[in-house]
C-alpha cells in the first residue's frame, strides 16, 4: 500500500458520528477552559449549550457567510446538534465532572490532537472545493474559504465570550493565530494550488502529505512545548518586513510598548 491508497482511505473515511464527536468535544473543552465558564454553564444552562454548539458550528457558519449559502444549513441535521448537546452536557455536567476530567488527561489530549487534525484538514478541502465550485476562478476567495470552514472554532471563540458576558474579547484568532489556523491557511494555498493544476501532485497523495505534517506539528506542540514553525519563521521575516519583531502579546502588549516609545521619545 503507497501513500496514495492512504490517502484514498483517508478521503474516504466517514467524519460521523466519531470524528465529529471528537470535534465537538473539543469546542466543549474551548468553551469550559475559560474561567468562571463551570458557574456560568451552571446558572445560564441555555446560553452556555447555545455559545458552545455555535463554536463546533463556526466554521460551516462563516463559511456559509462567505460563500452566501444560508446561515440556517448550520441545523439542517438534528442528529449532529443532538450530538453538540450530549458532549456540552457531558463535559459540563457529568457525574463528578468525570468526562472533563477524562478529556483533560495527556493520553485523552493525544487523541483529541490527532482525530482534530484529521477532521481539520478534510475541512480545509471541503472548503477549497465549495468554493471552487461557486466562483472556479477565485482562488482567493477558496483559500481564505478553506481556512476559515476547517479553523471555525478558534474563530468563533471571541462571539462565545460575547454571548457568555465575558469581556475578554481582545485576543482573538485574526490577532493571535493560532498553530492550527495557520497551518490550514498553508494548506488551503497548496489544495488551491493542487485543485487549479498548479501543482503536478495528485488530491490523496497531497492530503496525506499534509494530514502527517500538520499532526507532527500539534504532538509536538504539545508533547514537548516547541514552537510552532511559523512563529519561528516570523520572527526571522517580520523584522526585515515590518522593522520590528513579531509580537507574541495582544493589544495590551502593543500598547504598552508605544507607551514606552513615548516615554522614551520625552
């Protein structure tokens, strides 16, 4: 078996229910990691299950926005909303919080990464197709598509903190991107590429090549706390771009940092 019969198995496995499980534990998990997010679920049960299905659902949202295909497509299917439900409960309300704590180990958190970057990249070219279809000659337009139909969740994170009445909304993801948002925008290039016959290298064989980087990427990430490449690489580019390093802050770092050029310039 060549990479490419792996890659045909790989486009051809079915993301539900297990695979869409896992990505919705994982939005679970994004909304419970904020503080105060246990006592909020707890006293507001309807607006945390409502925040949390919209982040699992960010990324077909914004797509759909981006494309004009109808917000409502996002609850065509009552079994994957069922499913959002059952996996918001069981994270926030188990019996001794056990799920939560399951899902919080290393061993859970390996699994989650590697079925996540599965998922993600079969969204990064489901996006890239739709909007190839719609508009054949907006390669723009498809990868900005594709990271945005497989990188939802990260994306979402700032209108979940609205809903819940946090003010923390500053770090969002266009600000602070993260490893994963990234790596889907590189691949979207690629598949665009690859979908427009830039690229003389065939779908499976593209994808397979991609799903084994951008995993090696997360574990490692994760199992040793590396930086990401990109970040390494930015901090090489943007000084001789932009004249100064790459910030890794939000807003409040910046502005801290013009108020010491200001004192500075006094």
């Amino acid at each position: 078996m060549d990479m490419e019969d792996l890659g045909v198995i790989y486009l051809a496995v079915p993301l539900f229910p297990v695979f869409e499980m896992v990505h919705y534990a994982k939005a679970a998990l994004v909304a419970r990691s904020d503080p105060g997010s246990k006592e909020f679920a707890t006293k507001y049960p309807l607006s945390s299950c409502l925040s949390t299905i919209l982040l699992g659902c960010g990324g077909t949202i914004f797509t759909n926005v981006l494309l004009g295909h109808p917000l409502g497509d996002v609850f065509l299917n009552p079994f994957k909303l069922f499913l959002a439900f059952l996996v918001w409960y069981a994270v926030f309300f188990s019996p001794g919080d056990i799920v939560y704590t399951v899902l919080s180990t290393l061993p859970s958190k390996i699994v989650i990464v590697v079925m996540k970057d599965i998922r993600r990249l079969r969204m990064v070219l489901v996006g890239v197709q739709l909007a190839l279809v719609s508009h054949p000659s907006a390669w723009l337009l498809a990868v900005i598509a594709g990271t945005t139909k497989s990188s939802g969740t990260n994306l979402m994170v700032t209108f979940d903190r609205f809903l819940r009445g946090d003010s923390n909304i500053c770090n969002h993801e266009l600000l602070q991107p993260k490893y994963p948002t990234k790596f889907s925008f590189m691949a979207a290039c690629l598949l665009v590429a690859q979908e427009m016959g830039l690229l003389l290298i065939s779908r499976e064989l593209m994808m397979v090549i991609l799903a084994t980087a951008l995993i090696a990427g997360s574990l490692t990430s994760l199992l040793l706390g590396c930086r990401d490449p990109f970040s390494v690489a930015g901090s090489v580019i943007c000084p001789v771009l932009f004249g100064r390093p790459m910030s890794d802050g939000g807003p409040q770092d910046i502005k801290d940092e013009g108020q010491k050029q200001k004192q500075k310039d006094e």
